[in-house]
C-alpha cells in the first residue's frame, strides 16, 4: 500500500517517526516519569530516554527500507530486460508477481520476528537494571512489534534475492565477453544488503551499555551473515548460469585446439603454418575465457558491500566514543 502510494522513502521516515514520537510522548506522559518534555526537570534527549528518538528512527527504517527495495527491484527487471529470454507476455506476468507475497509467509516472518525479539527482550531486561529497561509495558510491546516489521523486511528481501536468482539462473541470456547488461543483478544484491546494514547501523546507540555486551556481539555477527546472505542470494542463479556457459565455452574451445593441433601435424607445411598461427588464437583466448569472472560483481560493487559492512561496527564504536568525549567535556 505505502510502495503505490508514491511516497518517497525520506518522507515516510519523517511521517513514522514524528508519529512515534508523539505517541511516545503521550504514553510517557500519561503513565511514565515524563512532565511535558522533561525528565526529572532534565530534557528526555539529555537521559537515558533520548533511545525514544532512535525507535522512531527505527520504526520508519523497514517501511522506508521496504518501499526503496520495491522500487529498486522494478527498475532492476526493467533493466534487466533486454538480456531475458522471454516473451513480452511472460515478462509483463512475471514483473507484476515480482513484488507480491503470500500473506501466510509474511505472518510467519512476522511471528518469528516476535520470537526472536521476546527472546532478545528477556536477555535485555537481565543484562539491564536502568529506568528506561524496567518500563515493561511500553518497551516490550514496542519491540515486538519492531521485531515483526524487521522479520518481515528481512524476508522481502531475502525473497525477492531468491527470484532474482531463478530469474538470472533460468532466463538470462549471458554473453561471457559482456557481462555488463548483468549488473542490475548486482545492484539489487547490493540494495538489499545495503538495506539490513543501514537498519542495523541505526541500532548502534541500543548497544551503548557494556553490560549487554554479549547479546551485541551476538547481534552484530546474525547481522553480518544476514547482509552476506542478503547479497550473494540474488546473483547466484546468474553466477551459476555464467559458470554452466564458461566450461560449455572452455570445453568448445578445447576440442577446437586439439582438432586443429591435429591438423597441423597431419598437413603440409603450408596448412601447418596456419594452423600453428590458430592454435595461437585459440589459445589465447582459450586464456580469456578461463579467467573471466563467473560472478557479475565490480570492484566498486564489492567496495561499496564494505562500506556498507563498516556502518554498524563504524556507528557503534562511533557512539561510544562521541559519549566519552562528551563526558570528558562535561566533566
């Protein structure tokens, strides 16, 4: 609904989490230590309750997140177009099941979401003892239902990686000397592990408490598999296609050296010198062929992954030490 609307992504943001926050706000207000904005006389983004703001970002980032992977996702098949093996009809069909989903499959992505976040809510809640961790009636609510909109962001784009990879494995055409009309299988790759790693960026100020040290690290590594994951599952199919072409062309070319070498030891001396000078071609790109790459990565789309990689390392261990240099200040 909210990807027909045509609501651009930082609009959405902006709209989720001004409304998170003022439901904060008044829930806070009404059964919580908040007076107006203050806490105990302090602004609540001077205390520990400064989080709220983090989980109205959080909020809005698997609904932004889930419209730009849409949107990218169609670009991605238009323009993957001209190098599919299929009719106009089949193409027009195929786009417009691309984006749609089971609703039993998102229930249980969403329910298993719930589970893994009641469970990360137990660690929490006997790793932390701060004011804010014993506010059990809107912190476990709040991150259960943060939980399923993750779990199921998560599983569109694991999804539409699984499709894309039948898409590139069963339709693509491969031209083993041009594999530059392959990249928008590459670029949705990185879109979609681009779109786990920028929401888990943004939990960096949630893993500021030593005490929760353990359930961090455990997070950040589930994470990392989940972005690796999330990249290679779309280009596999594409990448096994490349592959099944490069020993069906190396095999050719093989038999095409040994026809040919046993042509010039048959021949004259005439045919011998122009068979020696093809089995200097055939060899050579007997060479190319060999060392073509059997994935439709590029450099900068792999230096990209890194960067996006860093981001919730770089962000944690960026929080921590911009709050020690501001206690320092303080203090």
């Amino acid at each position: 609904m909210i990807e027909r609307s045509r609501v651009t992504p930082v609009w959405l943001t902006l709209g989720v989490t001004a409304a998170y926050l003022a439901l904060s706000l008044l829930w806070h207000n009404l059964a919580g230590p908040y007076h107006g904005i203050y806490v105990h006389d302090v602004p609540f983004w001077h205390t520990s309750w400064r989080l709220e703001l983090v989980f109205g970002l959080l909020f809005a980032v698997p609904l932004s997140l889930a419209t730009w992977l849409f949107r990218g996702a169609r670009r991605d098949f238009d323009a993957l177009r001209p190098v599919l093996r299929l009719s106009e009809k089949e193409a027009a069909a195929m786009r417009a099941g691309l984006l749609l989903f089971r609703r039993r499959d998102l229930l249980i992505a969403g329910l298993s979401g719930m589970a893994a976040g009641f469970g990360l809510n137990l660690a929490v809640s006997q790793l932390l003892h701060s004011e804010v961790a014993r506010d059990l009636f809107w912190r476990v609510p709040r991150d259960l239902l943060l939980s399923w909109l993750v779990a199921r962001l998560v599983f569109i784009a694991l999804e539409l990686g699984r499709r894309f990879s039948r898409l590139g494995e069963e339709h693509a055409h491969i031209d083993l000397l041009d594999p530059r009309p392959l990249a928008p299988f590459a670029r949705f790759a990185l879109r979609s592990a681009g779109s786990i790693l920028v929401s888990a960026s943004l939990c960096a100020p949630l893993f500021e408490e030593l005490e929760a040290l353990p359930v961090t690290i455990a997070i950040v590594v589930w994470i990392v598999l989940l972005a690796v994951g999330a990249l290679l599952l779309p280009v596999r199919g594409v990448h096994r296609r490349i592959r099944s072409v490069k020993q069906a062309e190396l095999w050719r070319v093989r038999g095409m050296i040994s026809a040919t070498r046993q042509n010039a030891l048959a021949a004259g001396h005439p045919q011998a010198l122009a068979s020696a000078a093809a089995l200097q071609g055939l060899a050579a790109y007997l060479t190319l062929v060999a060392g073509l790459s059997e994935w439709p990565f590029e450099t900068a789309t792999l230096v990209q992954f890194g960067a996006y990689l860093a981001l919730p390392v770089g962000s944690w261990l960026g929080g921590a030490i911009v709050e020690r240099l501001i206690a320092l200040w303080f203090h």
